[in-house]
C-alpha cells in the first residue's frame, strides 16, 4: 500500500488482516461485543484496502463462555 509515495507496508496487517480476535465478546444480545462479533460474522463492518467485506478468520475472547455464534472462544 502506498500513500503519497511512503512505503507503508508496515500497516497492511492493520488495515488488510487476515484474521481478528473480538476481545470482549458476548452471548448477551444488547452487548457491543455480540454486535461487533455479529457484524464481523456477516462480512459487512470491516471492509479491506480494496473494498471487499472481511472473509477472514474470527475469533471471540471470553473467558466465561465456551461458544458465542458458533466461535470457540
């Protein structure tokens, strides 16, 4: 990716991942954890670089609930 010239490869992993942990995640429905983790799911919050809905790897951090939509937590 470059911006006005400068190499910013670096930030590929911040802005094009592969993959992202919801820390905080919820089985409780009013949450912003089950939203986000819920939105992530659908593919349509986290759009990349090129404007494609995020496809990559999801998953939820809970330390007091094994399973939220299906992520092992």
């Amino acid at each position: 990716m470059t911006i006005s010239g400068a190499n910013t490869d670096h930030l590929t992993a911040l802005f094009a991942p592969r993959s992202i942990a919801v820390i905080g995640a919820s089985s409780n429905e009013k949450s912003v954890g089950y939203a986000v983790l819920k939105s992530l799911a659908r593919g349509g919050a986290f759009l990349s670089e090129t404007g494609v809905a995020f496809s990559g790897a999801l998953f939820a951090v809970n330390p007091t609930t094994e399973f939220i939509l299906g992520y092992k937590c």
